[in-house]
C-alpha cells in the first residue's frame, strides 16, 4: 500500500513539474514574442526604404492574426494606414534616398492601391526616386509598380496585364442531381448572392451590373497605369487585349518597361543613383522596420481621432476573424465613454451579411453619433451590410473602386429530402402546432413559413431602404431605383448619391479632425489588435482549428459557399450579403 501511495505521489509531482515547465514555457515564448513585436530598427543613411514580397498590406489591425509560435513569419503584415504614413515620413526623411518596389505579387486590395499610388505620386514631388523591379509580376503589382519614374523586368520575366473578370460558379443541376432542395426568398432582381443556386447561368440583369461594375473599376486603373507608362489608351487597350506583357521583349517594345535587367544590375543601378560605389552595401530597409524605427514617437495625445475598423462578413455573436455584432456593439459603447475619443472613423471594408447583426451595429452607431462626429470610409467593400452599417454617418467617403451599395436582401434554406429519399432515409414529425417545424432540414420548410420568410425579407428591405433615405435625404422611390441588390463602383456611387466623396481614409481622417476642431491631436485604432496570448487560447477552441482547416483545403471564396449550406445560423437567418467579390489579380 505504501509502494502505491508513493507511485500516486510521484505522479502527482511528475504532472506539476510538467504543467510547471509548460507555463514558464509559455511565459518565454510571450515574452520573446513580445519583445520582437517591439524591436526598434535604426535607419541608416543612403537607405532605400523597399516594398518586397514578404509585405502583405493588411485594412485593419484584426487582419493580423499571426500564430503564436511562428517566430519565422515570412509575411510581415503593415496597417495601410502606418504604409501611407511611413511614405508622407520618408519623403523628408534625409536618411531615406529613394522607393524601391520589388514584389510580384501584391496582398492588398484596389482601394489600397489607390492609396499607396497617390503617396508615391506625392513622394515623387520631393525629387527622390521611385523604382519598380520584377520577375513574373501580377496584375495588381503592375498596376502600383506602373508609378514608379522607371519599370526594370528580369529578361525572363513576364508581366500577367490581362484586365479583370469575374466568374461566378453556377449549382442548380449539381444540387438537384444530388437531392439538395434550396428554397430562395430575395428582394430585388440584382440580389445575385442567391442566384447560383437558382439557375445554370448568368442572368441578364446580374450581367448588366458586374459588366458596369467592372468596366468602372478598370478603366480607371486602366488610364493611370497607361499615364503612368506614357502609353496612348487605345494601344494599352491594345496590349492588354493582346498579352504583350508575359513576353519580356514585347513588354520592352510597348513601354510597360524601361529595360530588361538581372536584380543584382537593378541593386547596382540604385547603388549610382544614391553614389554608392558598386562595392558598397545597399542599405535596404522594409516598411515594418521602417515603421518601426518611429512608431513609438507617436505620443498619445487626450484628443484622439478614433479609426474603428469593421473587416469581413457580418455574424452574430462573438469572434475575432470578422465583424461579430456582440463584441463590435462593446467597441462601440467604449468609444462613446472615452472622453479622449473626440471623433470616430468608422472604416468599412465588409460585403455584408446577417442582417439582424447590421441592424444592431446601425443601432450602436447611431447612438455613438449622438454623442461624436462619425465620419465613414469605405475600403475594398461596403456592399448590402456592409452599406447598412454606414448608415448612421455625418458624411460617407468612398474611394473610386470601393464596391458599394447591395441595397438588397434575400433568405437560403437548404433541406435534403431526395437525397435522403434516395438512401432509405426518411422523417416524420409530430407537432402541437401549424408550424412548430417550421424548419426540418431533411422536409424543408412549411408554407406557413414560407410566408413568413418573405414577409421578413421585404420588411427587412424596407427598413434598409428606410435608414438609406435618412441618411442620404432621398425618397423611398429613388434608393428602390438603385437598390435591389444591384452593387456600384465608388466613382458610380458618389454620381448616384450613396456616398458623399470620393476620398481616402486619411481624407475620413482629417475631416473628422475639422468636425471635433481638433488642431492637435493623435489617430488611435480600434478594436486592438489581439495579443499573442490571447491568440494562444482562440487557436485551441476546437471549432476554430476545424475551421481554418477547411479554409485552408478548399480556399476562403469555397468557405462561404459551403458555411451557406452547413451553418445553421446562417440557414435561419435573412441576410444583407453582396454575391462575390472582386480582386485586381
């Protein structure tokens, strides 16, 4: 008996001193984390501050999501706001001799590139250099690098100009060869987000609003890129059509670059630009650290401009990975306490989604509005939810390719009687009442709640067209002209009334500083970005580790598809959602 007392015992101490070592463990690695998070580079002089490929541009701050025991991270990830403010820094910064873009990717969106190819249109001013260097350069990283004062493509390189499209997957025959029934209620005949579970293909009204919606937002990239490049339009349109960019040589002939050169001659090209001799270090620096090298300097100041940033789809509840109506509704309520708070930016970058969610962020908004000016800027999206929340703003600014509008709304239930059927499965009910289920998922839904999803859906569309004649000053009868889901470019948006100017966030940000007559003041960011610690714990949550494994196998776009069909709350509820999205690949 002693023997085993002593075994319990031993095991017992054993399990402490291993809980013991995991914590102090864990302790080291937050520590460590923190302390390279906090790391201060030094600029030296003749640098080159430099856009690579390991930058992703990031909207928001709960964009960065970086894993907790990832020391290696090749993505450093930079707030598009710190971006344009280290390029408005580095144009009198003495020590920073020129801007070099060396990426052939770009992880950031339209709006975002506007943004940056207006900063460095502004740099440029300063007489210091841009340059651009590729291999096999996308799209969306021609289009920034096209600013630069000379294009250098590796003699193998290619350049993908192509224009843009959007292809949408179509599902109706695949879900009714394998007994997936999907009863559809939507208001507006442009509320597409439903429609490949309607039909086999594109219908003529969807067709008419992604051709304009597409042809706004390129031709506008298409005239600056072709400015930039000293190119007639019609001979870009011409090259576009025709590919000229995958093939260096014809690339060089068209003047999408200036010369076909190896890295290692574009490193010694920049080296006789700043007077480096050919055996000299170039003194590369990227945006993280050059961000880094000042951030701390940015003293807090009592009044603050506040930038609350609304990134991703719009659910019930709470969460991290997008806008949660629950944990937003508390950021919200915490601006409105904060007397430091003396204006907000509510930043939108959202293509919508639950609609009970949107209704109760308008709600909070409209409260904070009470009590702050609230001043709205529109990123990537601001479509059907995403539009909704704006709602409460003193003035809405969007950028010329920010995808707008959506006024729409529709409910998808799914049920899967046939197939269900087919396998020997059957279901059989008994109810106290008419309705009690309302909702089976191998039955489907009643006709009496047929009846009452669509009696929600077109109240929910009136109460959205209601907030948007509000907040707009139009009739019922103006937003329904331009709302039945159909979704706009910012530049169509801004000549249709939806917004009131065509700006950047910093154009938001500056106006919100003029509204509270703020003079002096400093520019804060909510909700904060998570801690690494925190991060730990939200990795472990079962649901969360699942999750990110699909994502990761079947991509983000499929995600959505397939969380329609399997979420349960997104079956039950009405949603504001815009139908795809558009990227400048």
């Amino acid at each position: 008996m002693r023997s085993f007392f002593k075994n319990v015992l031993a095991n017992i101490v054993a399990i402490m001193i291993i809980v013991a070592i995991f914590f102090m463990f864990l302790i080291i690695l937050v520590a460590a984390s923190a302390f390279s998070d906090s790391d201060k580079a030094t600029v030296k002089e003749n640098s080159v501050l430099t856009l690579d490929f390991k930058t992703n541009i990031i909207d928001s701050p709960t964009e960065d999501n970086s894993e907790l025991f990832n020391f290696n991270e090749k993505e450093k990830k930079v707030l598009i706001y710190d971006m344009l403010e280290a390029i408005k820094k580095a144009k009198t910064d003495d020590k920073i001799k020129g801007i070099s873009i060396e990426t052939d990717g770009m992880m950031a969106g339209m709006t975002q590139l506007d943004d940056i190819r207006k900063a460095l249109e502004d740099f440029k001013k300063s007489g210091k250099f841009v340059y651009a260097y590729g291999n096999s350069v996308s799209q969306s990283a021609y289009y920034l690098g096209s600013v630069a004062d000379q294009y250098f493509l590796n003699p193998a390189g290619g350049i993908e100009l192509k224009g843009l499209t959007t292809e949408i997957l179509y599902m109706k025959s695949f879900a009714e060869k394998y007994g997936i029934g999907m009863e559809i209620i939507r208001h507006g005949k442009y509320k597409s987000a439903v429609e490949p579970f309607l039909r086999d293909d594109m219908s003529p009204e969807n067709k008419e609003q992604v051709s304009t919606m597409l042809n706004d937002l390129w031709s506008g990239n298409a005239l600056k890129m072709a400015y930039s490049r000293k190119i007639d339009t019609a001979l870009f349109r011409t090259v576009v059509d025709s590919l000229y960019g995958i093939i260096p040589d014809l690339s060089l002939q068209h003047r999408l670059v200036d010369r076909l050169i190896q890295k290692t001659e574009y490193d010694d090209l920049i080296k006789a630009k700043i007077n480096l001799k050919k055996d000299d270090k170039l003194n590369k620096i990227s945006f993280s650290k050059y961000i880094s090298s000042y951030s701390e300097d940015n003293l807090k100041k009592d009044n603050q401009v506040a930038v609350l940033y609304a990134s991703g789809a719009i659910y019930n509840g709470e969460g991290n990975d997008a806008i949660y109506s629950e944990k937003f509704v508390k950021e919200i309520k915490k601006l409105a306490d904060n007397d430091k708070v003396k204006a907000v930016v509510f930043r939108i970058n959202s293509p919508g989604g639950s609609a009970n969610a949107s209704d109760e962020i308008l709600f909070e908004m409209q409260q904070l509005k009470k009590k702050k000016p609230v001043i709205v800027s529109f990123g990537d999206y601001a479509a059907s939810g995403g539009y909704y929340i704006a709602m409460a703003a003193d003035k809405i600014y969007a950028e010329p390719n920010s995808i707008t509008g959506s006024i729409g709304v529709f409910g998808m239930i799914p049920y899967f009687k046939e197939i269900a059927n087919r396998n020997g499965l059957t279901s059989h009910a008994v109810n106290t009442n008419a309705n009690s289920n309302m909702y089976s998922p191998i039955n489907g839904i009643t006709p009496g709640g047929i009846t009452m999803m669509t009696k929600s859906v077109e109240q929910t569309y009136k109460r959205f067209v209601h907030f948007v004649t509000q907040n707009r000053k139009k009739t019922f009868e103006q937003i329904d002209a331009v709302g039945g889901g159909r979704v706009w470019s910012g530049t169509r948006a801004k000549q249709i009334g939806l917004v009131d100017e065509l700006g950047s966030l910093n154009d938001a940000i500056n106006y919100a500083a003029k509204q509270a007559k703020l003079k002096d003041y400093n520019v804060a960011t909510y909700p904060k970005k998570v801690s690494k610690f925190e991060q730990l714990f939200k990795d472990m949550e079962e649901d969360e580790i699942s999750t990110r494994f699909i994502k990761n196998k079947i991509g983000k776009e499929n995600y959505k598809i397939f969380e329609q069909i399997t979420n349960p709350k997104l079956q039950s509820e009405v949603m504001m959602e815009m139908p795809y999205q558009v990227k400048f690949n």
